[in-house]
C-alpha cells in the first residue's frame, strides 16, 4: 500500500468530484436533514478526496455533501486532496474516515473487507494489522454476507443487529433463516432470544436427523424380530444400532446347534460379527456372553479326552478387522454356590487325589467397542440414562453374581434379564436401538424395551417364534403342548451337556488333544492365532 504524498486543501469544483469506486458507502440515505443545514450554514468541513488527474478526483469522505451540493446548484467545494494514492490505499483511507464516523453498517464493513480481500488481496492477518479487527471478528464480519439478502437488507436499515444475523447464520438452511429474521422482526426478538430460538431449531432437527437415522422397528407379526439368518442384517443401515449384547451359540451341542461343525460355527460366528461391526455406531459397544468350551474334543469331536478351547481370542480376532476392539471382559458368577445341583462333583471313595476338577460356576462377558467417537444425544436424555452412583458401585467391579435362569420356558440358552439389564443401562442411551443377533427367546428386545430403548433381533430358528411371542407379549396364550415337550427334551439335552465327572477326566500329555489351530479347517486357522 502506498503512502501519501501531498496532502492539501484545494477548492474543487464539483463536477470534477466523483465517488471512489471502491468507497464502502453503498447507499447515501436520506439527505433532507443534511440539506436543511447546508442551505442555513453552508458546507462548514471539507471533503476528502483523491486526485486521479487534474480534472477528475475521487471523493472518499464526505460524498454526501457533494450530492446536497449538486441538488443546491453549489459549483465549488473545499477539499483536503491527497495525492499519490493506489487504489488499494483509496479504498483502506474511505474505510476509515467512514467508518471512524461510525457511518457504515455492518454489511458496508463486510463487503468492503471482502473488497480489500479479493480485489487487493489482502490476507486476514494484514487486514488485522491495517485496524479492521481481529482474524476471528474479519471472519464473522465476512460471514454475514451469507445471510440471504433480504436479512441483509434488515441489517442495513438497522432492524437487525449484527448479533441477530450471527445467531441466525447457524441455522444454516437459508429459507429457515429468512423465516426466522422475520419472525425475530414482528416479535422484536432481541439477538438473545433469537439465538435461543435457533438453537432449540437446531436440538431439534438434530434429533430429528438422528431418528430419522434410526432404523424403524418393523411392524411384523413379531415387532423387531426378524426369523432369518444374521449373517445379512441388510434391513439395518450401516451404523443405525447403539448397542449389541448377546450371547451366540457356544458349540456345546445344543439342539440348535446339532450337527455343527467347530469349523461351521466359526464361519457362522463370524459372518454374524462382520455384520454386527457394520451396524454398530461409532464408538458403540457390543457385550458378548460366551463361554469357553469346556468339554472340547477336537474340530471332529473324536478326541479320547477333552480340554478347555477359549473362545475371547477368536471373537477378538474376528472384530479387530473390522476396527472393533477387546476393553473389558466381565465375569458372570451365575451360580455363586458351587454345589448346587451339581451333578458333576462326586466327592466320593473313588475321587482321586490330585485329580480334582474345578466345577465352572461363570461365563465371560466380553466388552467389545467400535473404535471412533460415540454421538451422543440431547442433554437431557444424557442425563436420564446415566447410571447412578449406586447402579455404578455395583456395575463396574468386574464380578457379577446373577443367578441363572434355572428354568426354561420355551428355549434352553436364556440368559437372565439382570445381565442383560446392566448391559442397556451402561452402554445404551434411552431411545436408541440395541440389537440381539442371535435373538433365542427374545429376552434382549424384552429388557431393551423395559429400559426406554427399541429392541431389534435375529433369530433363525423359527421354532422359538411361539417362545418369542410370549415373552415380548404379543401371544398371551400358554405354551402348547408340543413347545412343552421340546423344553424338556432340550433340558435334558442340556442335562447330558454338563462337564464330565472330575473322576473320568485325566488331563495326561499322552494323547492329548489337538490344538485349537490344528482342528479347525486350514481357513479358519487364522482366527484362533491372535
Ligand atoms: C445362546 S442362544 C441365545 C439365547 C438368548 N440369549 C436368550 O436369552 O434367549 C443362541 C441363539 O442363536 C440362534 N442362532 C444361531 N446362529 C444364528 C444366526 N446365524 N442367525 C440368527 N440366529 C442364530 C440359535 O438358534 C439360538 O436360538
């Protein structure tokens, strides 16, 4: 920017004054009051203005004078004349002599500041420098020209404040923000209470975006049940579940699981994950109740004695490609006295030193969660599902005595609603949606729904639909006959699954079995080396 040069006071006649191109005024406004003093006192200060050439100066204060002139027939006029200006400099000296005589609006002083940004090229931190504020408050005062220009005329005449239109650019949608500059007009909102009615606008259509987000819970025969294979939960849009607590087959030979391979229940499990880590919001959790399997015998079940297989490390496995990550592991004591109805513990003459077994009374939760950053509702629904301090003190050690279900209606794997419970109340929020993708009797829609959430699930085993029914009470008719029999005959399949007698068991080198990576077929061998 060049600086002046000469600087003096010359009377110019007024054909020779006209208004610098880039002078910040755009309007002149009413001259009435300014003719009446003119015509009684004359034109008392000088202009200022800027020499071009001999017959041309450009006016950069005091234009509206020269206009009450030219209506009066006044031929000559003072003015202090500098010379040697670029037009940069032109520009900046109008802005300031304006503005300094507080005689511009708001957007004057934004479209100038544009001015000097994209026909000067001025940076942000030179406009700092040259007094036009701080980069922050350049930017905000930039910003108002992306109102609509029906609230930017309001500005102009002065109906609304700058405030108001900062407030009212967060709304974004710009039909919204005309609406909204109307209605702030008729009612004289003040810039206060117009920033709070944007702001409940935006709660609002956030929320609104986020339901609308939500997967609907179908209106089937079964509300949010699907009796189908989970290894395609397409009904479900990518990241429309807050949470997923479940408990998968264990491959333990439970009738819904006869005739399964380990293998086959690996690539089952798996597909059913890979599904879940897409459904799954940012930063959401999935609980998986699974245990390890105890009697294991190899991938043909063939082996002369059994051994623990594990099972954290293969789910592990399986999520971690899909970015979803092993952080806790909860573990359930579901029958915290050792001995009851136990079956498997003959403390008897035959019993052999050395040779106990452990009876397993738990089973792991395991605590997955998505990577990224988990959205989080309005304030208030915050609040409302967050645990108390008593919830949290009982929670968050990671020992959890439920009882088990010890009688089973309809399915033979329930879990307790207690588990389940904790599970919606820590990692859930009220109103999203928790998913059970091996959905059995129906127990996590059950509790879902219980807590303020929608519960959508999987099952595709249409026997347990009769079972499902009655405990989401849309059948309220008892058991038949047949589901009667089916629960028993499942329970003594499960009776017969117990873990062998300590006095059977010999856990010897010779002969032992296979390791996990050597029974599973060559494509599942990965998953259980993590
Ligand atoms: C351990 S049970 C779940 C019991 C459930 N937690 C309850 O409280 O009733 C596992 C269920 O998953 C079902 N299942 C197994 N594989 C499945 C798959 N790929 N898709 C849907 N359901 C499946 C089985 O039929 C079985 O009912």
């Amino acid at each position: 920017m060049e600086k002046t040069s000469i600087n003096t006071i010359k009377e110019l006649q007024i054909k020779q004054l006209i208004k610098e191109p880039n002078h910040p005024r755009k309007e002149s406004g009413n001259l009435d009051s300014l003719l009446q003093s003119i015509k009684k006192d004359g034109i008392i200060s000088p202009v200022t203005v800027v020499k071009v050439n001999e017959n041309v100066y450009h006016v950069i204060d005091g234009y509206r004078r020269v206009e009450v002139a030219k209506k009066l027939g006044i031929e000559t006029i003072y003015c202090i004349v500098f010379e040697g200006y670029d037009p940069a400099t032109a520009a900046h000296q109008s802005f300031v002599l304006n503005n300094e005589r507080a005689q511009l609006n708001e957007i004057e002083i934004a479209l100038h500041i544009k001015k000097m940004k994209d026909t000067f090229g001025y940076s942000h931190t030179d406009l700092e420098i040259m007094g036009y504020g701080s980069k922050s408050s350049v930017s905000k005062k930039l910003n108002l020209l992306e109102l609509p220009s029906k609230v930017q005329k309001m500005i102009v005449k002065g109906s609304l404040t700058k405030t108001h239109g900062e407030n009212l650019l967060k709304l974004k949608d710009s039909k919204k923000i005309e609406k909204t500059a109307k209605l702030a007009l008729s009612n004289d909102w003040s810039a206060k209470k117009t920033k709070s009615v944007v702001e409940k606008h935006n709660k609002k259509a956030n929320q609104d975006k986020k339901s609308a987000q939500k997967i609907r819970v179908p209106k089937q025969e079964i509300p949010g049940v699907y009796f189908k294979d989970a290894n395609d939960m397409s009904e479900l849009p990518d990241e429309s579940i807050g949470l997923i607590v479940t408990s998968p087959p264990y491959n333990v030979g439970m009738e819904f699981e006869k005739g399964v391979s380990f293998a086959e229940h690996l690539v089952n499990i798996e597909a059913v994950m890979a599904e879940c880590s897409r459904v799954l919001v940012s930063g959401g959790t999935m609980g998986i109740n699974v245990a390890d399997i105890l009697n294991f015998r190899g991938a043909a079940g063939k082996n002369t004695f059994s051994q623990i297989q594990p099972m954290a490390h293969i789910y592990q496995k399986m999520l971690r490609k899909h970015g979803v990550y092993l952080r806790d592991q909860i573990i359930w004591v579901k029958d915290s006295n050792p001995f009851t109805k136990d079956i498997t513990v003959n403390y008897t003459e035959k019993t052999n030193h050395a040779e106990y077994r452990i009876v397993a009374r738990h089973e792991p939760v395991l605590i997955f969660r998505k990577k990224g950053e988990r959205s989080a509702p309005s304030e208030d629904i915050v609040l409302e599902s967050k645990l108390t301090k008593e919830e949290w003190k009982m929670y968050a050690p990671s020992m959890w005595k439920i009882d088990r279900i010890r009688k089973f209606d309809g399915h033979p794997a329930m879990f307790p609603e207690e588990l389940v419970s904790r599970l919606i109340k820590m990692y859930s929020y009220i109103g999203e949606t928790v998913l059970d993708p091996f959905l059995g009797s129906g127990t996590t829609i059950k509790v879902a729904r219980e807590l303020g959430r929608d519960g959508v699930g999987y099952e595709k085993d249409t026997r347990y639909k009769e079972t499902i029914m009655k405990k989401l009470g849309v059948a309220e008719k008892p058991l038949t006959e047949d589901v009667a029999a089916y629960s028993k005959k499942v329970l003594d399949e499960l009776d017969a699954n117990q873990p062998e007698k300590p006095e059977v068991e010999v856990m010897a080198s010779e002969g032992m079995l296979e390791t996990a990576e050597e029974i599973i077929s060559d494509n599942q061998k990965e998953l259980v080396t993590a």
